[in-house]
C-alpha cells in the first residue's frame, strides 16, 4: 500500500513538472515570435527638460513623448513589416550642456533622429547635428534656427513673433473697447526664446499697420521669482494689454503678482504657446481667471470627437495612461513631436528600406508634402522652403477654471509676413 502511495506520488509530481515545463514553453512562445517579428530596430532621442526652469511645461510633454510610442507599441509599420523604435528620453534639466550631452549619447546609441524641447537646445544642436548628420525636430523658434534653413533642423509650430501680431490683432479687433490707441506692455523672457520676438519687423508692423502703443519691452531673467518690478513699469504706463513670453511656471507667477499689485483686470494678460493650461491653473489658481493664452492646436473639448480622430486619439492616450481625459494641454506638443517623427521615418523607409541612415531622414523631411495630420488646419510640409509648417493659431481664456476657446482660427497677419519674408521660407 505504502509502496502504491509512493508510486501514484512520484508520477503525480513529474506530471505536474511536465505541465510546468510546457506551459512555460508555450507562454514563452509568442513571445519569441514578437522578437522575430520586427525588421530591425530604429533609435531616436528626446532631450526634454523634466526638472529645472522649464519642467512645469515639459515634464507632461515629456510623458506624452513616452506614451505615444507605448500607443503604437513601440513600433512603425510599413509595407506589412514592423521595425521597433527605441525612444531615448533624458533630462536636460533645463541645462544646454546637458542637452548636448544627450545628443551625443543619441548619436553615439545610432540614432537618426533627435528631438529637443527647447529653443536654447535648438540653438546648440544646429551644428552637431549637421555634423553628425542626424535631423532634430526643435520644440521652439528663433530666426537663427533656419535663417538659412537647413536639411537638419525642422520645427512644428508658427513663429513666436507671427503669433504675438496675430495674437495683439485679435485683441484690439474683438476685446478693447478704449480710446485713443491701446498701448501694449511686452514682457520677454531674457533667453533665444524670450527674445525670438524682439524684432524691429514686428514692432514696425504694431506700430505703422495695427495702430498700437507699444511700450518699451521689459526683458526679465530666466530665474525670475518675482514680477513687481516689471508689472509696476507697465502699469505706470498705462498698458492695456500685457504680453508675455515665457512658460507656464512664469505665466502663474506673472498671474498672481499682476492681482496682488492690482494690475489686473484693469489691463490683460495674454501669454504665448505652452501656457495656458491646466498646470498653469493649478499654479496661478483663481489669479488665472480670465487671462489669456494662444495654442496652435484644436485643443478644446468641442474639438475631441470622431470627426476630428488625430485629436480623439490624443485624448484617449490621456485617458489611457494618465486616467484624466482631458490631462493637459501641453500633452499636444510631447505627442504631436513624436506624430512628426514617426511620419517622417516612414516616409525615409518607403523611399530608402531598412536600415535608413540619418542624412536619409534629413532628405526626406527636406522634401516632405503638405499633409492632412488633423492637428491644426492645415499643414504645409517642408518641401517648399517653409521650415514651420503652419501659421495660424488659437485664442483659449481662463474661464471658470477651464481653458476655453474665445476664437476661429487667427492666421499670422500678411502685413507682418511681408515685412518678414524669410518666416515662410521667402
């Protein structure tokens, strides 16, 4: 009996280590078959501020980067094959030296794209990237950025000093009701993105075509705690308008110093992109109220529906992997940098194959047609000079603590484009 026992127990546990050794086979199995399934690997890199002066605007961007190729899967197909992406994300902390760094880390892991969040990063990639032969996609503007353009630099939004006019025009046209001229405070972060709009062609087109006093600008530093100074200058000057130039950490800051020094709401707030959103609410709290942003995206929740599916997509990305649907605006940018890049990767594969070097995906953006991307109304490719893409944007206001849209698309004023040609590849 005891000797059965023993039997029947003995072929009980090597049936049992049998169906182990199976099911980990078979589990394991379809996991060697994604592994064989992908052409090859492509890396690209994503230099992004998550600490330091910017991170109140990047860090989401940051995530969104992330979260669109977890979105895809890690991978882009084309033709029926599946080539996985590598995305390298590294802080730069609001640091050029590091944003250097990381692109030579990039460069050095094989990538053939990059993407930088920063105009300062902009400025000191240009040249390694032509040297190292690999585009960056910049998250910025400066005119030195493609004034001569170059095949490896691209941006993806309308000039800062475009949408400034756009922005100021709207105003005058639809909000002020004073007399005499409006007069115009400008205050300009004092960095390549700050002083991106300190141009003479601008001020002559407020000036001589829009009919606008406009103050003497007010640079302030990139560490800026505290904006009395400059909010007593402009009000002592009577601006009925106050622009300002810098991100989300610095609109708060700007926000709640203009209702404790009674600034506001005698004069406006109105900021650039990056700004206005739910982080910036949360900064600036009910000193926020009624203040002023510009996006140049269909951001607003009117706009996330299945006609517009580029923008649903975005919203589900949100709602899938930060619980929130409606998380942050600036979400947009880290995702639609990667949206760019990956429509620019596919482009080099369908023309070049696999594997594709760097100066290939530069040549392919280089010569990129107009493209039907959903984001904004229109998109005009690289292919004709044009190294931005679009030149229209949006007017969103604080509103009951939401970020609501108060306008139509606004195009970038033709009587300042002609007074500066080159910012459509002219």
């Amino acid at each position: 009996m005891k000797k059965e026992k023993f039997l029947r127990r003995t072929v009980g546990l090597i049936l049992v280590g049998l169906f182990m050794v199976g099911g980990l086979i078979f589990s394991g199995f379809p996991n060697a078959v994604k592994a064989q399934d992908f052409v090859g690997e492509i890396v690209t890199g994503y230099d992004v501020s998550m600490t330091g002066s910017y991170a109140a605007t990047t860090y989401v961007m940051a995530q969104a980067g992330e979260d669109y190729w977890k979105y895809h899967n890690h991978r882009i197909t084309v033709g029926g094959k599946n080539y996985k992406i590598n995305l390298m994300v590294l802080d730069n902390k609001s640091d050029v030296s590091l944003t250097v760094s990381n692109f030579n880390r990039f460069v050095a892991a094989g990538a053939v794209t990059a993407r930088t969040e920063w105009t300062p990063g902009g400025v000191n990639l240009m040249p390694l990237a032509q040297k190292a032969r690999v585009p960056v996609i910049v998250g910025g503007y400066t005119k030195g950025l493609f004034v001569p353009p170059t095949p490896y630099i691209y941006i993806f939004q309308p000039s800062y000093p475009g949408l400034l006019a756009a922005g100021v025009k709207w105003y005058k046209e639809n909000v002020w009701k004073g007399p005499g001229k409006m007069k115009l405070g400008l205050l300009l972060w004092d960095t390549a993105f700050g002083k991106s709009s300190h141009m003479d062609e601008l001020y002559d087109y407020l000036r001589e075509d829009l009919g606008v006093e406009v103050l003497p600008t007010v640079f302030f530093p990139m560490g800026i705690k505290d904006f009395t100074p400059q909010l007593m200058r402009v009000k002592e000057e009577g601006a009925n308008l106050i622009f300002m130039q810098a991100l989300a950490g610095q609109y708060a800051m700007l926000a709640k110093d203009a209702k404790r020094l009674g600034v506001t709401p005698k004069a406006a707030l109105m900021s650039t992109l990056w700004c206005v959103s739910d982080k910036y609410i949360e900064l600036a709290g009910d000193a926020a109220e009624e203040t002023y942003g510009i996006w140049q995206w269909n951001i607003g929740v009117e706009d996330d529906n299945p006609s517009n599916p580029a923008v649903k997509k975005i919203h589900d990305a949100m709602e899938k992997y930060r619980g929130n649907r409606y998380y942050d605006v600036n979400y947009f940018q880290g995702w639609t940098g990667q949206y760019i890049n990956h429509h620019i990767l596919e482009l080099t594969i369908k023309k070049y194959g696999f594997p594709i070097k760097g100066e290939q995906v530069a040549e392919c953006a280089s010569t990129m047609a107009p493209w039907n991307w959903g984001l904004s109304r229109s998109f005009s490719g690289y292919g004709g000079g044009d190294r931005l893409g679009w030149h229209e944007v949006k007017m969103y206001q604080v509103k009951k603590g939401k970020v609501t849209g108060v306008s139509d698309w606004i195009p970038e004023p033709p009587e300042f484009l002609k007074r500066a040609p080159w910012i459509i590849g002219k």
